[in-house]
C-alpha cells in the first residue's frame, strides 16, 4: 500500500513515534499499515480504496500529480 502511494503521488517512507508512514512533508503523511488494519478490523467500512484514491484530495498541495493513463490501444 505504501509503495502504490510513493509510485502514484509521491512521497517517501519515514518512522514517526506514530509508526510507519509515508511522508509528503513535514506535515502531511499517510499511515498505510495503520489503514490496512482498521480494514481488516472493520472491513469494507475503511476501505483501503477509498484511502488511496483521496489523497490526492487531502494532500493537494504536496503530492504529484498521478500519471496520466493512456487507453491500451495507444502506443504513441
């Protein structure tokens, strides 16, 4: 999870006294192992999914933008 988040928007690894996260910058970081566990403790209702496709939403401003995806039938 953490490494889709760093390949997608950016960001890089980094321990905090909180845990693993991956860090945007010194104030905005995502916590993906924390979300994988409250997945797994309250299923569908904290999505993983959902997780990663809002934080480009939630960290507008520090991450990259994703790349652009091509149709598969376009090799150009």
């Amino acid at each position: 999870m953490g490494e889709c988040i760093i390949a997608e928007y950016g960001g890089v690894w980094e321990h905090t006294d909180d845990g693993w996260c991956v860090s945007f910058d010194q104030t905005n970081r995502a916590f993906p192992f924390t979300k994988v566990r409250k997945q797994l403790e309250n299923g569908p209702d904290d999505s993983i999914y959902s997780f990663f496709t809002v934080i480009p939403m939630f960290f507008k401003d520090v991450v990259k933008k994703g790349k652009e995806i091509k149709p598969w039938w376009k090799i150009w």
